[in-house]
C-alpha cells in the first residue's frame, strides 16, 4: 500500500494543470488514467486512420488526404488569446518551453450569409463593412475607452457607471446599434449569449480589452495554436509535475475508489491500494457525482481548401452571433492546417461547435456546415454537458466539468480556478505557480 495526499485519474488537460499546479506547492500527487494516452477528452488523434476507426466510418481515409501519421485532429479543438489567463499560465509554470505556438490567420463573424472580418484595429474599422460611415468614427471611440478603462480610476470612465451601466447601454452611450453590439459582444468579448447585455458592463469591456490587446501583439489575429495540435498541451504539464515528484500511471484500470466514512480514502487499481487524502478527477470516473446540464455538438471536418471569404487563410476563427440563426447560442467554427503540422500538405480541420438546443442538433449546424462546403469527411460527436453534483467539500472527491461549446479557454480556467480554490482552501495566485528556473536559484 501506498499513501498520497492527492490522486488525480484522467490525464485531461485540466486534471494535468492541477496535478503540476499541487505538486509544485509539495503534495505527493499520483496520476492515474485508464486509457494509453494523455488528454481525455481533449486528446490529439493520430494517425488519421485512428479517427476513423474511432468514429466507426465505413470505409479508409482517402489517399488524397496523405500519409495519416501526419494528422493530429484535437477532438475539443481550443484557440489561446495571446493576452489570456491560459497563456499566462504556460508563461509562469514554464511549459511554455515544452511548446511551440502559431498565430491563427484570421478572425471573423458572420453576418447575412458570408464572413466579414472582425475589425479590432481603427483601421480595421475605417475599411470594415460591418461599420456604417458614422458608426466608423463612434467604434473607434468606444475602442480607445475600452483600452484606457481602469474599474479603480475614476478618471477613465466617461460619466459612465461600471456598476450600473449594462453592456447594452454602454453601446447605446456610444451610439452604436445591435448590429456593432451583435459583433463586438460575440466576436470580441467571446459572449456566446445575449445575457451580457443587461449586466454590468465591467465583464464585456475586460474580455474585449483582451481581445484588442491580443491583437494588438500579433496583429493577424488575437489567437495562438500549438503546433502538432492540443495533445501537446496535458503532456507539457505532466512532465512539470514529475519534475516536483508527481507520480504517472497510464494505461491502468481504476477498480474502485475507496471510501471511508463518506469521504474518500484511496483507490484500487488493477488489484494494489493507493492511499490519498484527496481525489481529483474527470466525470467519466465518477459518473453518479455528476449531473446534466446540456448537450454539445462538434462536427469535425476534412476539407482541401480553405473556407470562402477568408482570404485564403490557412487557420481562422468564425463566430456565428446566435441572432443570426435565431438560436439562443452562437455557432462557432475553428480551422487549422499543415502549418500547424496538424494536416497533411495542401489539407485543412474545420470543426463546428455549439450547444444543443433542439432535438436536431446536426440541423441546427446546417449553416455553418455550409460555410465549409465541399467537405470531403465529417465525423459527428454529440457529448453531454455535465457539471459536479457536490462542490467536494464533504467527500474530498473534486470533479472536473465537461468541456462547453466556447473555444478559447476561458471557461476552463475559471474552472481550474475554483477548483484550486475548493481543494486548497486559498485562492489561485499566479506567482504561485511560477517555475524556479537554474537562474533563480543562483540568485537566491
């Protein structure tokens, strides 16, 4: 028998940043994952012919899609925000030197039927035919307010109350219509709902503060993507957690974990007890611990050329405002190619992603899907969206939630974040969690 303070099962990414996270802090952390490979759920899938058999398609990959060891196709797929809290983090722990990033070529929204460029930069807006002639000079306005806003300077706020004043009313302040709020909220902020509009306005100017400083930084768009795909990611952090003495075990069935007096003691695995204070984990390890709070549906799709409209970018982002379809969700689409070594030469990966709201969901993504036409292969995945039933406290089991329809990280992280906080006691700080390299043991 062996003791820990936490076991962790699932190599998920966000499992892998709170085992590295815990073991830096000094817990003796063990790993555990039933399957042979990291990621979970948001696992990279090579070679192609692996994607097939796992979706069940009838028949082989085309030879006109190459080799199959050349792709690597995320099931989840996630673009970072350059100035986003996910990036921050892989700056401070370090496993940003386990990486390598491009920038994703284009962003864009939807509106009418085709793709038009998200404008983020004045002379975005002064060319952008989402913007009539006066709205022009009015955006740009609202964008030198937004990057000057500081919620402590009163000086920065225009007469305007962060408190009381709603995302709509902001844009009425300014002038600006629902259409340049439909874009802005959906395509900047990342709001994949209309509820932003009536709360304050504090939220909206801070995610779009992100997004124009993104933007700002590597100028094409406000993403980044790893290259060889998302896979790249949990592996990077598992290797910081053996670096502080976490402990790894793959391909390795969990038999059961073992309670005691309602709170969890340990686990049995393949016949041996290991022994933890704390259990960490993804639902499909603990399905009774969790509830259903949604569906999603992601289609990911094998195309040979890039999307219309687009100019001919190799990667992009689309977000389809949810009015748009007369939904109450956006739609959104992420595609990336051979210059992230995800594809073979001359191939591309746009995957559809949104939240289920009908008894149709492969309808409710007609549009999108239309957008990429022609698509040589497409592979259906409808997952349940779930959330812990207990907060843990009781039972020191900790469950991670399923992966929503958003596709920048910002959601994950504010889940990482309140489970730091609920397994630790104490809030995530990100100094904290800052690597010490050689250099700074030579100067302590």
């Amino acid at each position: 028998m062996q003791e820990y303070d936490i076991i962790v099962l699932g190599t998920g990414l966000k499992e892998c940043i709170l085992s590295a996270i815990l073991s830096m802090h000094g817990k003796r952390v063990l790993h555990i994952d039933k399957n042979p490979y990291f990621g979970g759920e948001i696992a990279s899938i090579t070679p192609l012919e692996q994607l097939y058999k796992r979706f069940k398609c009838p028949n082989p990959p085309s030879p006109s899609m190459g080799r199959g060891k050349d792709w690597n196709v995320d099931l989840i797929p996630k673009f970072f925000l350059v100035n986003g809290p996910m990036i921050q983090l892989l700056v401070h722990t370090d496993v940003m030197r386990y990486l390598d990033f491009k920038v994703i070529e284009g962003s864009y929204v939807y509106r009418a039927g085709r793709v038009h460029t998200v404008p983020a930069t004045e002379e975005d807006a002064l060319h952008s035919d989402l913007l009539g002639m006066f709205d022009k000079r009015r955006f740009r306005k609202l964008l030198h307010f937004i990057l000057n806003f500081e919620v402590g300077d009163h000086r920065t706020h225009q007469d305007i109350n962060p408190k009381e004043t709603t995302t709509r009313d902001l844009f009425k302040h300014f002038d600006l219509g629902p259409e340049v709020m439909e874009f802005a909220v959906h395509a900047m902020a990342l709001q994949h709902s209309e509820d932003s509009l009536d709360q304050p306005c504090t939220e909206s100017i801070k995610r779009i503060r992100v997004y124009l400083e993104s933007m700002a930084r590597v100028k094409s768009s406000p993403y980044l993507y790893p290259v060889n795909g998302l896979g790249e990611l949990p592996q990077g952090f598992a290797r910081l957690s053996a670096e502080h003495g976490g402990t790894y075990m793959v391909n390795r069935l969990v038999d059961e974990i073992v309670m005691e007096d309602g709170k969890v003691a340990g686990v049995k695995s393949q016949g041996d007890l290991f022994r933890c204070q704390q259990l960490i984990c993804g639902a499909s390890y603990v399905p009774h611990r969790v509830k259903r709070v949604g569906r999603v549906i992601r289609v990911i799709c094998i195309l040979n050329h890039p999307i219309k409209h687009t100019q001919e970018a190799s990667s992009c982002h689309i977000i389809i405002p949810q009015a748009q379809l007369h939904r109450k969700s956006d739609v959104s689409i992420s595609m990336v190619s051979c210059t992230h070594n995800v594809a073979s030469e001359g191939m591309y990966i746009a995957t559809v992603i949104t939240t289920i709201e009908t008894s149709n969901p492969e309808r409710e993504v007609r549009p999108a899907l239309e957008l990429l036409q022609p698509i040589l292969q497409k592979f259906v995945s409808i997952k349940n969206l779930v959330v812990p039933s207990e907060d843990g406290a009781k039972s020191q089991i900790f469950v991670t939630r399923s992966y929503d329809a958003t596709t920048d990280f910002e959601t994950e992280f504010k889940d990482i974040k309140d489970m730091y906080h609920r397994i630790t006691g104490t809030e995530f700080c990100f100094a904290e969690t800052r690597r010490e390299t050689p250099e700074d043991s030579e100067e302590n």
